[in-house]
C-alpha cells in the first residue's frame, strides 16, 4: 500500500479529517481512495464494544464479552507468558467483533493507593510493569489487531485528573513513570499510545513535545501514532504539533477546521499533518488487510479466563496449614461475595460479562452466610448467623472486598479501609473461629486490622468472571496458588510515601517521594509492612541455590549472566516466581536500596529443579542524571540479590563495576571539595596550597587534619573570611584546580 500516494491525494479538509474521530469509536473513511472505516474499543482486561455513540464511562451497555482478571492480579502472575496468552485471546475476540484497536494496557505507576484507577494498572514498579505490559501487546498484536498502551504520563490519580499538573523532577519522571511506557514501546512497538489527561510541569499530554516526540518517537523509536484519552486535547493545532496524531472521539468539526486553517495560514506545516495521516493510515491498512472476522469463542474463552485468575491469585498467609481445604471437611463459606464476588472495576473497562458465578455455586455443598450487605450498614442478625455457622465448623472461609462505589474510574478513593461492616464480621468470625480464613476481592490495597486474628488470606483482586470457579478450585488445592504481589500492602494509609502530597491542590500536585515509590521507600526506611512487594505463599516450598555470576568484574557497557538453581521441595507441583535485585553502591546520589532488575516464573513437579537465568545489562546499574541528561552508572560494588520477595532476599553475590565518574563540572567559587567525585585529581594543587596555609596561619601539625575537613565542607568562596584569603588567591586557586582536573582527565 502506497500510503505517500494516497496522501498526496486527499484535500486539506479530507486530512484534517482523518486526525479526528468520525464518532465516538470510529475514524473516519475517504471512500474515494480506498480508506476503510476501522473501529476501536475499550480494554484493558476484555472487549467493551459499544454498538452505538454511547458512552465512555461504561454506564451504557455492550456487547457480551469474557471478562477477565484485571491487571492488579495479573501482575501478580510475574509470567511474561501468560500475559502473552491473555493478549492472544484478546485479539482474537477483537478479530470476531471488527474491532481494529484495543484501549489497553493502562501501564500507569501505582503512586497511592486510592488511586481510583489502580485496578486497571499492574504494579509500582516500571520493571514489572514494562515487561508484562510487552508481553500483552505483542499477544494482542499477534493478531493483527493494534494496542493502545495509556496514559502517556503520570495518570496516577483521579482527582483533577482532566485538569492537573503533575510536578515531576526529571529523574523520578524516567526512572519511575516513563519507564514501563519504554520497556513496553522498545520491545513490542504497540500501534498507538495515548496520551493522558493531565498536564506534566505545567503542559498537557496532549501538547508536550518533549513525550510525544523528543523522547516517545526520537528516543525510543516509536512508530505508530498517538490518539488522545477521549477529550484530553486543549490546543489542536499546538497538539498535532507536539505528536498527537488522532483526536478522539468526534467532535463538531471545529478542530478539523482550526488544523485547516493553520495549515492555510502557515502556522502549521503540511508536512507535520501529512505523516499525522500516514502513520493512522498505515495502521487503519495494516488491520484492513488482516482482518479475518471469526466465531465468538466465549466457552473457550471463559477458561483461560479462570485459568489465568488461578496463576494469578496470591496466598498471602497460610499459618498450620490451614489451606488447602480437605475436601470433605466442616468447612463454612461466609459473606456475599462468596456468592455474588467482585470480579472487575468500575468505568470505561467494565466489561458486560459471558458467565459470572460465585464460589458457593462451585462449592454447594458447603453452608453459607451472607454476613453482611454492600450499603455498609452493621447487620447484626446476619453477623450473628455466620458466627453461629462459624463456630459449628472446623473452618470459616470469609469472603470480604470492596465494593464497586469504593474503587472506579473518574474518583480517588477516600481511604484505605474495607466497610466496617466486613472488618466487624471478619473479627467476630475470627473470635468464634480459630480456624478462619478470609478471601479478598478488591482492586487495590486494604487495611488489614484483623490479619493477625485470622490463619490465612487468599488475595483474589478483581479476578474476573470466573472468578467464583477459580477460588473454589484454590481453596480445594485443585490450583496452587502462585502470584506474587505487584505492589506492596502498606500497614495503614498514611505509611504510603505520597500520603502528604495526593492528590494536591486544585492546580498541582508534587511527587515530592520522587524515586522513592512503593517497596523502594518502604525497603529503604527499613518500615514495617502488612505484606511486602513480590510477596506471595504456595501450597508447596522453593529452594534456591548455586548463585552464579558470569563476571566478578564487568565494564559499564558489559553483560552479566546471572544463573541459579531452584527447586521444588514440597509435595504438589507449583510456580515460583524468582526475582533478581540490585542493590547499589553509595554514590553520592539518593537511590533506593534495592530495584527489581529481573523475574522469572517457573514451574516445577515434586522434587524438580530447574537453571533459572538472568541477563543484566548497563541499565540494570543506571540512574538517570539529571545534570548529564542521560542514564549514568556509577562505579563500585554492586550486590545482585534473588529473593522469593523484596524482603525476602536467599542469595546474593556482589559484582564490581568499572565506570568512569561522572564529569563533576567546573569548579567555581561556590564549590564544596567533598561534593567532588574528582577530589583525588586535585590533589596536585590542593597538597600545596594546605601546606602553604597552615605555615601562615602557624597551625599546629595536630589540627591540620581537622581543619581540613572543615575546609572541604564549605563553600572556597567562605576561605576569605574565615581564613583571610585574598579574593585574587582564590581566583588562582580556582583556576589552577579547573587546570588540574582538565590535565588529568586527557
């Protein structure tokens, strides 16, 4: 297809037109030259196809389609192939609909916990976040239908989210915000990004050149086309400008005419609108010529959706045993939930379900409760009916969440606790029940004020519509669980990093934590935690062992092989997810005290072991430098750990890494000697100028080496009036250490 062509042919008004949507899911169509109409549709976690111009928030109708789990639990499967396989059948639902592109994933990093949206997001670390969100597109896309990774950037809370700007220093932006959004675009190259609402350090998504071109296109080498959320655009001529390609959904024509005009006016160069046009258009074609249609395969579909919540589903505590069930053991099923469960969230990805049945229906011959109700309230007839179920069985399986209001997009949530009336039942079960369990399905973190009361805690997240089947096979030992969690469960609300800065004021809100976000300040400062990062049990045990690393000492640029063996010691088979940290040396620059640089999922039959193997590249050693504008490694020491969770570390190797210090800069006036990487470079001029001091201040041989550290932590401007330096001495010795540093660095 010879799209140059086909552009040089469309008027100025036929292109404007193809840069908006023709309504609220489809592009618009030149039928003159052959230009199909192609349509796009809500993900992330099933198909949300609108027949009709409908609605965006999922309040309206749409067609049947599987749901399944969302990305909160399946980014606790820490399995790059499963998430292949779930894009996989994605696309295929998206080829039986004529569905062109899917809105997902939304790869946005978990800040806080109220995030309202953070069900739709997989995790608080970009590693897992990037590796598992390419995975998702190229299964997707194996299917000759196209992505839509969102929100390009910072969307990580509700609040003001059309309206805010989110302050975000340059370094916290790349290593923490932007990189998932890299990983997934250099590995899997998705078909369109979206851009997100708010604004970044004062400018919209939808109008920073600096994301859409200068790092998106220029840096990482994307070559598809970038849409905006739906009515995220301010200025259409200053956007398409900027990178935005598409505008959606359909507007009034207004912004097609307000792109004609600027064209016409030479405010805008046709250029940037005709590769606009050929990057929708060479995506609308590449689908086009692809399509294949096919039968709905919701059956089919309907299993791997709960195959896949089995694998995802984390096992948070498992004291004596209490899980697996024994089948044909007393056992109770108690709260709502169990009947009627929490399987997705609320917003533009609420999917309109194949098959939805709680785990009671799976499990009937076990008695039930209701326990509570969803409007809160503090139902003691049905409280005292489940605790008189409870305490005539040998174990109580409760199951709890929270309810769709608390967690939906377009609002923040207000804290971090489940209804009252579910912690009440859970306390109250707990005291009649020494054997009780309690099964969770929510979409983000929740207090637990009664962890300690209950033996285990099942973590389900939004596991979608199979859901009931797939906790019923899970608490039976029919699945293993052996998900690991994708973020961390802090103990209350106001141990999260961003607790005084969400969701800032009307205008603004600062990401004063910085890198610091999840396990990277909760491991840092050494806090407690309900549960921590990458934490999650199995119905059988893991040994690791033989770490190996290929190099005591590699260069910057170099690789580094890491292997280790892990083995199953239980008795079931199981999946381990093993995860490679790296903690770095001190540098002179704040960094966390460790960072996820590697996972992997293996499974493994009763007594088993397996090689797991690791490659690390320079940016598994980086930070990002602000001064130099680019990724840096700083030399030293670097210790590789493997842990079953960030706090649970089983072997670690240091590895030497040999990089030049970064250019310190001139020195000047206000520089403080100990704030130099190159210190030792100015020893030249420095050992005599200390000599000469000392002899004209008369100072002691006893004091001269407190002094001089004294020296090296002030500003050298401060020496003339401490010491009564001559300002044209200082200038010399200004002049003369620059001279030294410059000799020794050619």
């Amino acid at each position: 297809m010879d799209l140059k062509t086909i552009v040089s042919q469309m008027t100025l008004e036929e292109k404007a037109g193809m840069c908006s949507g023709r309504d609220f899911w489809r592009l618009k169509t030149v039928e003159r030259l052959g230009v199909p109409e192609v349509m796009m549709s809500d993900g992330p976690h099933g198909l949300r196809k609108q027949e009709e111009d409908v609605d965006h928030l999922g309040e309206e109708d749409s067609n049947v389609a599987v749901c399944f789990p969302a990305a909160c639990a399946t980014a606790c499967s820490f399995d790059r192939a499963l998430l292949r396989r779930l894009g996989e059948t994605l696309g295929d639902e998206c080829q039986a609909e004529g569905v062109s592109v899917l809105l997902g994933p939304a790869v946005n990093i978990k800040r806080s916990p109220l995030c309202g949206r953070n069900f739709e997001y997989f995790s608080e670390d970009p590693c897992l976040t990037g590796e598992l969100a390419a995975a998702y597109i190229q299964g997707v896309q194996s299917r000759h239908v196209g992505t839509s990774i969102k929100h390009f950037a910072a969307n990580n809370q509700e609040t003001r989210r059309m309206s805010v700007s989110a302050e975000i220093d340059e370094r916290t932006l790349r290593e923490i915000y932007l990189a998932g959004f890299e990983t997934a675009v250099k590995k899997a190259q998705p078909w369109t990004v979206m851009c997100s609402y708010n604004r970044i350090n004062g400018v919209y998504s939808s109008e920073n050149k600096k994301l859409l071109t200068d790092i998106l296109r220029g840096e990482w080498g994307f070559d598809g086309y970038v849409v905006s959320d739906w009515a995220a655009t301010d200025d259409r001529v200053e956007g398409l400008r900027a990178g935005l390609d598409l505008e959606m959904p359909a507007g009034t024509g207004d912004t097609d005419r307000e792109i004609v005009e600027a064209v016409r006016s030479g405010r805008l160069e046709e250029r940037v609108l005709d590769g606009a046009v050929e990057r929708i258009l060479r995506r609308v074609f590449e689908y086009w010529e692809n399509r294949r249609g096919g039968e709905k395969q919701h059956e089919a579909h309907h299993a791997v959706s709960r195959e896949i919540a089995e694998r995802c589903a984390v096992l948070l505590k498992n004291e004596g045993g209490v899980l697996p069930l024994r089948r044909g053991a007393k056992a109770a099923l108690i709260g709502l939930f169990a009947k009627e469960p929490r399987y997705q969230g609320g917003g533009s990805s609420h999917i309109h379900p194949y098959r939805v049945a709680g785990a009671a229906e799976w499990m009937p011959e076990l008695p039930y409760a209701q326990g509570y109700t969803l409007d809160d309230s503090l139902d003691e007839a049905r409280i005292a009916e489940a605790v008189a179920l409870a305490q005539g069985c040998e174990v109580a399986v409760v199951f709890a969440g929270l309810p769709e209001p608390y967690e939906s997009e377009g609002r923040d949530r207000a804290h971090m606790r489940l209804p009252e009336n579910q912690n009440e039942l859970i306390r109250r079960v707990a005291q009649a029940q020494p054997n009780t369990v309690v099964v969770l399905h929510n979409g983000s973190p929740v207090e637990m004020p009664w962890a300690g009361q209950v033996k285990g805690i099942l973590e389900l997240y939004l596991g979608g519509e199979a859901v009931g089947e797939a906790a019923a096979r899970l608490l039976y030992g029919d699945a293993n669980p052996s998900g690991k969690l994708a973020e961390t469960l802090p103990l209350r609300l106001e141990d999260n990093p961003s607790y005084l800065n969400f969701p800032g004021d009307d205008r603004k809100v600062e990401y004063r934590e910085g890198v610091f976000v999840g396990y990277r300040y909760y491991d840092t400062k050494k806090m407690a935690v309900q549960f921590p990062f990458g934490h999650g049990l199995s119905y059988t045990t893991f040994e690791y062992s033989g770490l190996r690393l290929s190099a005591a000492e590699i260069p910057e640029d170099g690789t580094l092989t890491v292997t280790l063996q892990v083995k199953n010691t239980g008795a079931v088979a199981g999946e381990e997810a093993v995860q490679l940290y790296v903690a770095p040396p001190a540098c002179g620059v704040p960094r966390p005290e460790k960072e996820l640089r590697g996972f992997e999922k293996v499974a493994l039959a009763p007594g088993e072991e397996k090689t797991v193997s690791f490659t690390l590249g320079r940016r598994a050693f980086a930070y990002y430098s602000e001064r130099m504008q680019d990724w840096a490694v700083a030399p030293g020491a670097y210790t590789v750990e493997i842990g079953a969770s960030s706090r649970d570390i089983r072997l670690a190797q240091r590895v030497l890494v040999r990089a030049e210090p970064l250019p310190a800069g001139p020195v000047t006036q206000n520089t403080v000697l100990n704030d130099r990487p190159d210190l030792e470079k100015m020893a030249p001029v420095l050992e005599p100028f200390f000599r000469n001091l000392w002899e004209t201040l008369h100072l002691p041989e006893g004091r001269q080496a407190g002094e001089r550290r004294w020296i090296s932590s002030i500003p050298l401007r401060a020496m003339r009036s401490f010491y009564s330096l001559r300002s044209e001495d200082l200038e010399k010795l200004v002049a003369d250490l620059n001279a030294a540093v410059r000799k020794e660095g050619e």
